[in-house]
C-alpha cells in the first residue's frame, strides 16, 4: 500500500481525565485509490501518544456533552443526537442539536460547515479521524461530505447526497438520490469520486449504500423485478460489490420474486466480510437482526430481544463478530394498548446465543436508548434517554461485560 504525508497535523488536547492528550492527522485533500489517508503521520501519531484503548476498561455508561440549545427531544423517532461512529485516541462522531458533531472524550465540538448550510450529521469516522456524513441547508441541496480536525470546513463530496461509510485506506461510499426516485451509489477516493457503482440488470431502483470495509467490499440493496412467465415479479434484495470498479454486485439470499414484504437492510461489512443488517417483513411490521457470512449461502436471522417483535443491527465490529442496534416493538402485534410496551432498548449479539440488552439510563418508561456503532475494543456508540427525559449521546464501555439478558429493569 502508497501512503501520501499529510497536509497538516492537528495536535488537540483533550477534555477530562480520559485521555492525556490527542494527536490527529489531516490526510491529504485528493487521495488516490490505495492510499491510505493521513497513515504516515497516523503511524506518527500513534506511536507518540500510546494506544489509549488498549488499558482495561471499567463498564459504564459515557454520557457525552451536547452542543448549546434546547433539550434534545427524547423520542427515538425524532431523535437529533448520537454517537455514529468510534475512533481511536477519545475521538466520536455523530449529532447533536440536528448538528454534525465530533467528541474528543466528552467534549463536543461542531464540524463547521459551509456557509448556508446548518444541519446534518456525522455517519463514521476511520483510524485517522477522517470522518463522512450529511449536511443541508436551508434553500441548498444536501451535500455528502468529508472532514477532518483541522479542516477549514467540511468538504462536499462531488455528486454526493450522502456519504455513509468510510474505511481506512480513506475510501467513502454513499449515493445521490435520483429525480424520479431510487439511488445512484458512489464510491469516493479522498475527495475524488472513484465511481459509480454498477446494478444488477434487474435492479428497478437502489435502495441504499451503507458500508465499506478495508478490502474495498460495499453493501447496499436494492429492489428488483424478473420476469415470471410472462409476469413482472418484484422483490428486495442485498448486494456485495468487491473492490474490482468494473465488476457488478452479487445479490445475497434470500431473493424471493413476488415477495414484497421481505425487505433486506445491510449496514455494514467486516474484515472478513461478515455482513451485519436487518431484516423487515412489512407485512405484520416485524423485523430481526440479521447476518450474512461468507460465501453468503444463507442468511442467519438473530433472536430478538426477550419478547421484543421488532430489532435491528446497525453495525458490526471490524474483527470481533459483534452487532449492535435497537430493540423495540411493533405496533401491529405488540403490546396493546402500544403505550404499554417498555422503551427502546440497545442490544448486542456476539454471533451466537441470546440477544443480549445494554443497560439504560434510568428505569423509566421513557428511559429510550438505541445503539449504533460497536468497536473491537469493546466500546458501543448511541443514544440514551435519562430519568429526566433528556436524550444523551453516550458510549457503553466494557459493553460485553454490561450486556445481560433482558429483564423488566433492563
């Protein structure tokens, strides 16, 4: 692998008694395919500043500052803050306040935007601090965008709506919304788009882009239609492109034609192309975790939480096998009256096994947490409600020594 020196470096010193200090590397404006983004200077910096999660961790709940403003509404479905993605050396990206955001230890710090635009959020970030996600603004088109610590501003994507995943040779994936609806997914190379990326022949529209690990494998999903004796059949289905530009996606079971209700949402990939995500029967609006493992098969549906009708996998650990994502219930066969069914509920899997709870803030009815990005080193990134209903975004340290079978004080 080419690496490139970086532009610039930013030291920063971070809040607290989390971390002593923290260095991040600004990676070059255009990197080229291959290159990994700021790795010289990361390897620089690493060095310098030891490996901050490598010292035992204590279990808790990290609860993390949000920007100036009101308190954040503390309704899932119309949440405005959490964590997205986990870094090295303190560093976290998400929202708060509607806004795209990035921690260092506790301390919250706005990624400044362009002008005019003012809202958005952070989606991931790499081992150098290069961090993707969303801005838009009032009168303007939403911009995919990509920034780093000592960046000017975040840097619009080109032909980008939204970027979704980033990994760490500095290769982005996301897509731009057509007039007429469906996605044309893109993959970007630093700040240069590397392409679009190719369907199926009987993709009718792309759904979404969603991850992207070191080897340069992409998931997405999209529906398609075939011809059924003379008879158009639609269906939903997952795909894998491979690094290679010029090659198409593979579709991964199951692909059903004429099934409409079963609706396949990978999220992400890991290095050993474990593929973590959900699975919707829209049907009677029931979901589950799911996973694909090579050589993709079959797909392995995960239990859901205790008597939970509703669950989802937002991300999967680079190396560890462990997803995490949101517990809830469905308004169609859970609880009833559905005021009587408990809060969200963050969960874990470790591949195998039960569906495990992550414990929430307070032991309220509106006590809501949600996860959505897990580290190999144990860390889990999300939301959560406190007693006094205010939604926080926080990390779950130890996560694995924290997460227990579900009970009624979960």
């Amino acid at each position: 692998m080419r690496t490139t020196k970086s532009r610039s470096r930013l030291a920063l010193a971070a809040a607290g008694t989390v971390l002593a200090s923290l260095a991040l590397s600004a990676p070059a404006a255009q990197a080229t395919a291959g290159t990994a983004a700021g790795e010289t200077a990361g390897r620089t910096t690493a060095a310098a500043v030891g490996a901050v999660g490598g010292a035992a961790c204590t279990p808790g709940i990290k609860v993390l500052a949000s920007l100036p403003g009101p308190a954040e509404d503390p309704r899932p479905w119309m949440a405005t803050t959490e964590v997205r993605g986990i870094g090295r050396f303190g560093l976290s990206v998400g929202r708060s306040q509607n806004r795209p955001v990035y921690w260092i230890g506790k301390t919250v710090h706005a990624v400044p935007l362009p002008k005019g635009y003012a809202t958005g959020l952070v989606e991931a970030v790499n081992k150098w601090g290069v961090m993707v996600g969303t801005m838009s603004g009032p009168g303007l088109p939403t911009r995919a965008f990509r920034y780093a610590p000592g960046f000017a501003h975040a840097n619009p994507l080109p032909g980008g709506e939204r970027a979704t995943d980033i990994n760490d040779h500095g290769h982005s994936v996301g897509y731009r919304t057509l007039p007429g609806g469906g996605k044309v997914g893109l993959e970007w190379a630093g700040g240069t788009l590397r392409r679009e990326l190719v369907v199926p022949a009987q993709t009718r529209y792309l759904e979404g882009v969603s991850g992207i690990n070191n080897a340069g494998r992409i998931v997405g999903n999209h529906y398609a239609v075939v011809d059924e004796d003379g008879y158009e059949e639609g269906y939903e289905a997952a795909l894998i492109w491979s690094a290679d530009a010029a090659a198409p996606p593979a579709e991964l079971p199951e692909v059903n034609p004429g099934d409409s209700y079963s609706v396949y949402e990978p999220r992400d990939i890991d290095e050993a192309g474990r593929i973590a995500g959900t699975y919707r029967f829209t049907h009677v609006d029931i979901s589950n975790g799911t996973t694909w493992l090579p050589p993709y098969s079959a797909r392995t549906a995960a239990p859901n939480l205790g008597d939970r009708t509703q669950g989802t996998f937002e991300d999967i650990s680079p190396t560890t096998d462990v997803s995490v994502g949101t517990a809830s219930d469905s308004g169609i066969i859970g609880p009833f009256p559905p005021e009587t069914a408990p809060p969200h509920q963050a969960q874990l899997w470790k591949g195998s096994g039960p569906m495990l709870a992550l414990p929430r803030l307070a032991n309220t009815p509106t006590a809501h947490a949600g996860a959505y990005t897990v580290t190999d080193d144990d860390r889990v990134g999300g939301y959560a409600v406190d007693a006094a209903d205010r939604m926080h975004p926080v990390i779950w340290t130890c996560a694995s020594k924290q997460a227990h079978l579900p009970t009624s004080g979960s």
